[in-house]
C-alpha cells in the first residue's frame, strides 16, 4: 500500500510584488508577555547591523497572556513582523516547527526562545560562520548561569546516555535549538513531519556542514520558564524513542540472564536435594524471585508500550498544527517594473 505524504498547511508565500527577505528569525512563545517587547527591541538594532533584508515569525502558542495581542502591536509597527497564531498550546516543538513552515527566508532562518535565554547578539555570529560557508551554525552554551547544579547535572546525564545510544546521530551537547539553518538544511528538516518531535535530534539527523558558535546562556530575563523535571524526563524518552530502538533489546538480555540463573539454580537444588534431602524452605526467596520477575516484565511491557503508543500517534497522521491566523510580514516592494 502507498501511503500518501501528509498535507502540509501551506506556507503562505509573498506575493510577487515584493521582495522576499533573505533572513527569517523564527520565535516560538507562550506566555512571554513580560519579555517580548524587550525581545523585539534587542532583535531589530542586531537585525538591522546585519545588512541583508529579514523578517522576524512570531509564533503564539496558545499564550493565555496578552502575547499575541503583544505580537500583533508589533506588527503594527513593523511591517517586517511575521505572525502566526496557533489554534492552541502545541509545545515549543511544534510551535517551532509552525515557524519553520511559515518562515519566508530564501537563504537561512534562525531559531531562537523569546526569554533572552539565546541572546540575539549572537545572530551575527551565527550569520558570519554560514558565510564562511556552512548549512548550519549552532549555538554552544559556555556557561550556563542562574541554573541548579542539579538541572546542569540531569543536562549533562542526558547527553551522555543520548551519546551511548543514539548510534550514528550525535547530538551535539551543550546545545539547544538556538541555531541557524541555511535554506536547503530548513528544506531537510520540513521533509520530516513526525508528530513526535525531538527537535535537537531531527537537527543533527538532517546533517549538513554544522560549526558550533561559543556563548554564554543567561538567565531568563522575565517570565516563568516552562521546563521541570518531568518535562525533562519526558523529553528524554521522546528523544531515546525517537532516535534508536535499544531499550526494546532490554527484554531480550533480561529473558537470557533470567533463565540463565534460573537453570543454573535449578541445577543446584537438585544435586542439593539428592545429597542432603527436601526440608521445604525458601518463602522470603520465593516472593522475592516472583516479584522481581513480575517488576521486569511490567517494565519491558511498559518499553513495548512507550513504541506502540509511538506508532499509534504516528499512523493517525493528524496535522501537526493548526493555525488559527497568520498575518506575513510585509518587505519593501520589488524594483523595477511590475
Ligand atoms: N515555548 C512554546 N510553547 C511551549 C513552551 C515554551 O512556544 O509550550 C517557548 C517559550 O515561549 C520560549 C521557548 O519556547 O520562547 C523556550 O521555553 P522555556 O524558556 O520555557 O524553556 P527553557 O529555556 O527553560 O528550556
Ligand atoms: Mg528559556
């Protein structure tokens, strides 16, 4: 059976009167009515600095605060503000993804949070390495700041055990979607429309000439973030899930070593019956082997569990978001006739 590529929502395109920009900054918010102005107002000076004409795609995601009427203000006031507003919460992810699919650029688009977490100063950096010549320049946290010694040692664990698995894909570390893509790596990247999006590693599985651009993470300037624990946790799973089918191998060496001891043990209790006779003994050890057999095979079915309900949101093919309005930024009519 030939199962058809998902529709995607069409970008919407310029018209033909005017110019696309050559740049796109991709912004996915929720919630971010206490730092977007400030945001925008640290974008347009190191935008401007650049010399090439851009836009900037403000994504709502589903915001309960003031952001999108915020973004609106802003397109208002500049015609190179780019809004798309989504019919609801989809999570960074998606949101961002709805930024790449409306990103208007020709050459390159950059991704950045809208908390000042990736400052936008760094953009000409990233700029200066894709002229040099390569598809994708990613942003390097040298330190990161105002963060627990426990949330940078959960980061770390994870981009150690993503290391172990992730087999030919390597996530490179210390990183997060702060990057710059030229058109043809965006291009890559659009072709793959999984629901489950673990964006750091559809990055590094698109590939292309990548060069990491030092700089140092500051704290959220205000706003609350979005990330805990469980989120982290969560996000781990989607990122092991998604990239290697490892853990599903678990069940199998488990059965082996199991059944191994057990043999081995049964052995042992024969030759032990044989030469000193049957007293019945052992109910703590019984309960103890039963219910360590019992834990694992919960676990390995809950494994099972985490792929299939990966393959029934995957076979749904639902569109990955729906957006409720976008309004396209606007760059200055083409010269010349028509
Ligand atoms: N974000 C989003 N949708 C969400 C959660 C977050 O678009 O459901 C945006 C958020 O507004 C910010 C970026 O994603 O621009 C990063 O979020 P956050 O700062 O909470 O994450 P952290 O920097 O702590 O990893
Ligand atoms: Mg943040």
């Amino acid at each position: 059976m030939r199962i058809e590529a998902p529709s995607l929502p069409a970008p919407q395109t310029h018209a033909a009167a005017y110019a696309r920009p050559a740049l796109s900054v991709v912004v996915p918010a929720y919630n971010e009515q206490e730092v977007l102005p400030a945001f925008h107002a640290r974008l347009v000076p190191v935008m401007q600095g650049i010399g090439l004409p851009w836009e900037v795609v403000y994504v709502n995601d589903g915001s309960r605060d003031g952001t999108l009427a915020l973004m609106l203000g802003l397109r208002a006031q500049d015609a190179r503000v780019s809004v798309v507003n989504l019919s609801r919460n989809f999570g960074k992810e998606i949101a961002l993804t709805a930024g790449l699919d409306h990103a208007a650029a020709e050459q390159a688009v950059v991704v950045i949070d809208a908390d000042l977490q990736d400052p936008p100063e760094v953009i000409p950096d990233l700029v200066a390495a894709w002229r040099q010549g390569y598809d994708v320049a990613y942003a390097r946290r040298r330190a990161r700041e105002g963060e627990t010694w426990l949330k940078k040692a959960t980061a770390a664990g994870f981009y150690r055990v993503m290391k172990r698995i992730g087999g030919k894909v390597e996530l490179p570390a210390d990183t997060g979607d702060f990057r710059l893509m030229s058109r043809r790596a965006l291009d890559a990247l659009l072709a793959l429309r999984e629901q489950h999006r673990f964006m750091k590693g559809l990055f590094a599985w698109v590939g292309f000439p990548s060069v990491p651009v030092l700089y140092d993470r500051a704290p959220r300037a205000a706003g609350e973030t979005k990330w805990n624990y469980w989120k982290l946790w969560n996000l781990s799973l989607e990122g092991i899930t998604a990239f290697t089918v490892g853990p599903l191998k678990i069940a199998t060496y488990l059965g082996l070593f199991t059944a191994f001891g057990a043999v081995i043990y049964g052995v042992q209790l024969i030759i032990r019956t044989i030469l000193f006779g049957n007293p019945v003994a052992g109910y703590p050890s019984l309960m103890a082997v039963v219910l360590f057999l019992g834990g694992v095979q919960l676990m390995t079915l809950g494994i099972i569990g985490e792929y299939l309900g990966r393959i029934f949101n995957e076979t749904k093919r639902r569109p990955l978001y729906i957006v409720e309005r976008h309004v396209p930024s606007e760059m200055a009519p083409k010269a010349g006739p028509g």
